[in-house]
C-alpha cells in the first residue's frame, strides 16, 4: 500500500544530508566544547561556526543565536526569561498561539503578570487594530506567531512589530517561527523582532533541538541554570550533533526554499481545488492565501474527524484533526475555536500538511480516496448541517 | 480473552489510543446501517435520538417491533461522531436484534458496561463520551410505547434528565463524581453534560455538589 505522510507541521524525517553532517559529531568529535585539550576546541570551533552560518540565515550576528533543545524551550525561554529580567506587567499574545506560549503565559499568570490575548479574524490573521488597544506602557512582551500549526495563517510580523513599537518602544517583541522556518522569510531585521523561536524537528532537522534568536541589549534571564554555556543564558554542556543537524537542515530549507514554496504552493492549490470540486459541502479553514504554502485544513460537514483520520489511515495517509474526540484533553482546537469556528464544524476538520517527499502522485491517490471517505461516513452520519442554520438532523 | 484486552487497553489511564479488533471490525464495517435513502420505505415502528453534532456525537436508532414477542426484529442506526461512537451502536444493533430479538424489556436494561463488555473495551476516555447509543435505543422503545399507546410502559431513564439534548441523567453524574470527577469541568469531560445545552449547568453543579456531600463528605 502506497504510504502517504501528510502530518509534516507535527514533525518531519531528517534529511539525510543532515544525518550525514549531525554523524560526524557522535563518536569522532565528541568533545565537550568548554574543554581546554584539542578535542574540545574543536567542538568549540564547531559551534561557533554553526552559530555564524545561523546567523547568515537570519540576518543576525552569531552571539545572538541561543542554541536550546526544542522549540517548546525556546518559547519558554523567550517568556519567563523576559519576565524574570522584568519588572511585572503585561504580556500579549495571539489566541491561536501553541501551547507552548499559552501554558507558559498562563503560568507567568500565575505568579502576577497580566495575559492579554490579541484577538483573530475569521481567516486567523490578527487584528492589527486590536492590537493597538491592547499595547500600553506596561506591555513588556509580545509574542505572536509567525504561521499557525493548525490553518497555516501567516501574519505581517514586520506590521505588527512597527505597531507594537510605535507604541510603546520598549516593548520586546518574539514570535514562534517553528512552522514558517522553512518556509518564509527569516530576515530578523527584515521582521523587526527582538526574540525568534525555531526548532529542528519541523525543517527535516533533528528533534530535540532549537533555537531562539536574541536581539542585542534584550533583557533576558536564564531559566535553566549551571555552567553558563550559551551566553549564560542556557547551561548544559551543548548537543553538538543536534546543533550541527539543525544548522544544516535551515540551510539546507533556506537553499531550496524558492523552489519548495512554488512547488508545494502548486501542490497544495490543487488539493484544495479538487476537494472543493469533487466534495460537497467543504469548508477551507485559514486565509486563502495568506498561508503556509504546505496547510491544507479542511473541514468535511456532517462527519467527525478522528473517524475520517483513522479511514485514511487505513489507506496509507497520515494526516491530523482539531476534533476534541482525538485529543489526550478532549478538548476540540482552541485555534478553530478562535477564528469562530462552530463546534459542529471543528468535530469535522483535517489537516494536511504538505512536504518535500510529497509528490504529485501522493496527492492524486489522496484525492481519489477522500471523496469515497467522506462519502462513505455521510452515508452513516444522521446529521445533515444548512449553512447558516442551527444543525438539523436529518428526517 | 476478553478480559485480557480489556485489561490491556484500559490499563493506561485512558491516554491509550488502541481500539480492540472487534471495535475496528465494527467501526470498518458497521452492521445494520441505514443507508441512505432506505428511510422511506423501512417503516420503523420507533425511532431515537441522542447527543448533537456540536457535542461531537448523536446517535439516530429505528427498531421494528413484533408485538406478540415484544421482541426487537430488527434494528437500524446512524452515527455521527469518532471511531468507537460508530463502533459501539454498530454493536448495540447487533446485540439488541441477534438470536431472534432482544425483548423490549431486556433492552431497556442494556448499558454502556454491556456494549463495552462486547467490544473487548475502549479506551477509558472515550467511553463516557461516545457509548451513547443505548440512550437513543431506550429512546426508540419509548416512541414505540408512545405509537402503540403503552404510555404507561414509558422509561424515562429512571432517572431525571438534566441535559436535554445529551439526556445525561443525575445518575450519569453521580456516576461521574463516584468515578472522581469532583468539579464541573471533570464531570463535563466524562459526561460532556451542558455541550449542546449549557442551561443545566447550574442544576449539574448542584448535584456535583450533592453526590460529593453524599459520599465524600
């Protein structure tokens, strides 16, 4: 059976020019960089070339780049590190922010910070005119993604960045870049935000690795502690191979990154496109184009998610759902819930998303066993939703 | 060997996502669906509903009747929602028409534990949530009890419903706080009660209230 991996925002395989690269580093160099003996240099001359080839891709310079071990720890790190270097105020972020943001701003709540939440449009951009609002002299941070995990809305960080700071110039601004690393623009001057998340596990790098880029002059503390390494901003002797894969793979994302973004773009239009042709009754979450060119979120009227999952499942295809039915919390999306989706709708929502084994064909065999999916558990669904009206239920 | 599943499966806190072989045999290849269109001419003598599409799950049930038996001759459904919600009323049809039809009094009785039993279990999170298809069951007998003017045969549950849409019953929450759920968000994700209508909420916090009192206090 054809085999169709189409969860590429969850995680993605490790290319293997990357593997190549992060091998080298395992049993041959090995060293502790902080070591005086010639092994040990030589880790350390790695990594600081690794952080200036980082730093090439971002438009930065390399003391700016904080090597961490995943994006969820660079999110952290980028808000209860600006709170511990701060005095307690206000911190914003977007409702459709990963869990990573919303857990660690709801715990920074907990201890006296104000969370405020930027609110959406229906396409999941935010609204820049809420935003104004929301930002007052004791905003410290605003944390906003770049593109959403779920429905692939990309934001004009570089607008909401010169909002922020027309307002209030001493506000920080970071925004979690973990989906748009191999897709978008990571020109921090270009964005204008002092702190940047990236991680290895969504760029055919390594898990486990990651990244938060670091304006110069920020104000930021520690939250693991210990032999000061990274600046003295992240201690524990440092994963040279991880970082050696990650490094690799955003070159290697930024190398090919014009000709992937057309390539999935063409990829992921047409699967929309024979979806809404071929499917009745078939909603595109997210905005229509400005978004990731690998998301394809879809919601199938009448039906539930983890039920379409496990059909294409048995089909090869491997995809993902909002529906609280297929979450450990058995909570439905807050994302969709946040562009204001009815729960009704969220039950029925997939995610696709693209990437760089995906090929022509792995689309065609997706497109021709949908349709007998949908159509198959329509067929066992009692309920029958009008647009625009309360759910009915089928006489 | 059921019992060795069950076991397996349940074990785990409810994060387990392994569905028994028989709960994929049925949730691939339900029995006794209603195809579309076959309605018209099927001539149901009850029919029953339960749950919503917002709450995730509703289940539709029709059952044809021999009134000299009282057995249940025959029994179709309609499912909306994840894998073991299909799963478990494509059982709950299999069980309420083999071996020449379940009586009506019998079917009445059949709950969750029943279904689950046959299934070789679930996962423990989902069986609050989508083992709902005995409610549209006992609701189809009652439409039957209705049409055949047998009011007085009619069950309500025997117990007093607080959601009306779900038909979560005060004894579907004592159950919940029995099992440890001690707050109205823990009896929600157990019992989803006020998903599809909030306005019980504050009758479920009484009775949260009330059990906990009851057998914690």
């Amino acid at each position: 059976m054809r085999e169709v991996y189409l969860d590429h925002a969850a995680t993605t395989y490790l290319l293997p020019a990357v593997k190549e690269e992060m091998d080298k580093y395992w049993e041959l160099n090995f060293g502790n960089p902080s070591a005086l003996y010639s092994k040990g240099m030589d880790a350390a001359q790695s990594l600081a070339k690794a952080r200036g080839r980082v730093a090439k891709v971002l438009n930065c310079n390399s003391q700016e780049i904080v090597f961490v071990g995943s994006g969820t720890e660079s999110d952290n790190l980028a808000l209860q590190g600006i709170a511990k270097a701060n005095e307690v105020g206000e911190i914003i972020i977007s409702t459709i922010e990963h869990d990573a943001i919303i857990n660690t701003a709801k715990y920074l709540e907990s201890i006296g910070w104000k969370i405020i939440y930027a609110p959406v449009d229906k396409d999941g951009l935010v609204d820049p005119k809420e935003l104004k609002k929301l930002i007052t002299d004791k905003t410290v941070l605003v944390s906003i993604m770049y593109a959403n995990n779920e429905i692939g809305t990309v934001q004009p960080i570089d607008e909401l960045v010169k909002i922020v700071k027309d307002i209030n110039s001493n506000t920080i601004f970071h925004t979690d870049a973990c989906q748009a690393g191999p897709y978008l623009d990571l020109d921090v001057e270009k964005l204008g935000v002092d702190l940047l998340t990236l991680n290895g596990s969504k760029l055919y790098g390594p898990k486990g690795t990651g990244l938060l880029y670091v304006r110069k002059h920020t104000n930021i503390k520690p939250i693991i502690y210990g032999g000061g390494q990274e600046f003295n901003i992240r201690s524990g002797t440092e994963n040279i191979p991880g970082i050696m894969g990650l490094v690799k793979a955003l070159e290697i994302a930024t190398a090919d990154k014009e000709k992937e973004v057309k390539r999935l773009i063409a990829l992921r239009n047409k699967f929309i496109n024979s979806v809404q042709v071929n499917i009745e009754r078939v909603n595109l979450n997210g905005h229509a184009t400005k978004r990731l060119p690998n998301n394809i979120n879809l919601t199938f009227e009448d039906i539930e998610g983890e039920a379409i999952l496990l059909y294409l499942n048995e089909k090869g295809i491997m995809a993902s759902t909002g529906s609280a039915c297929a979450s450990h919390s058995l909570d439905v999306s807050h994302v969709l819930k946040a562009i204001g989706l009815p729960y009704e709708l969220i039950h029925g929502s997939i995610r696709f998303t693209l990437g760089k084994r995906n090929t022509d064909e792995d689309i065609d065999y997706v497109l021709e066993v949908l349709p007998e999916i949908v159509a198959r558990l329509r067929a066992i669904s009692p309920v029958h939703l009008d647009e625009g009206k309360h759910p009915q239920v089928k006489q | 060997m059921t019992k060795q599943i069950d076991t397996d499966i349940r074990d785990q806190k409810g994060r387990s996502w392994i569905y028994s072989d028989i709960v994929k045999e049925h949730f691939f290849s339900p029995q006794n669906l209603f195809m579309p269109g076959e309605e018209k001419d099927y001539k149901a003598d009850g029919m029953g509903f339960v749950g919503s599409p917002a709450c995730g799950d509703m289940m539709k049930m029709w059952i044809k009747v021999d009134p000299k038996t009282e057995k249940i001759i025959d029994c179709k459904w309609q499912t909306f929602g994840c894998a073991s919600a299909i799963a478990s009323t494509s059982m709950l049809s299999v069980m309420a028409s083999e071996k020449g039809g379940l009586s009506l009094d019998k079917a009445m009785e059949l709950r969750p534990q029943n279904i689950l039993e046959r299934l070789g279990g679930l996962p423990n999170r989902k069986i609050h949530c989508s083992v709902l298809g005995d409610k549209a069951l006992r609701a189809a007998i009652n439409d039957y009890f209705k049409k055949t003017k047998q009011y007085d045969r009619i069950i309500i549950e025997g117990a007093k419903i607080i959601d009306n849409v779900l038909k979560v019953t005060d004894k579907d929450i004592e159950e919940a706080v029995l099992e440890g759920a001690d707050t109205l968000e823990k009896v929600q994700e157990k019992t989803k009660v006020g998903t599809g209508d909030p306005s019980c909420l504050p009758d479920v916090e009484q009775l949260i209230k009330f059990y906990k009192d009851k057998y914690y206090n």
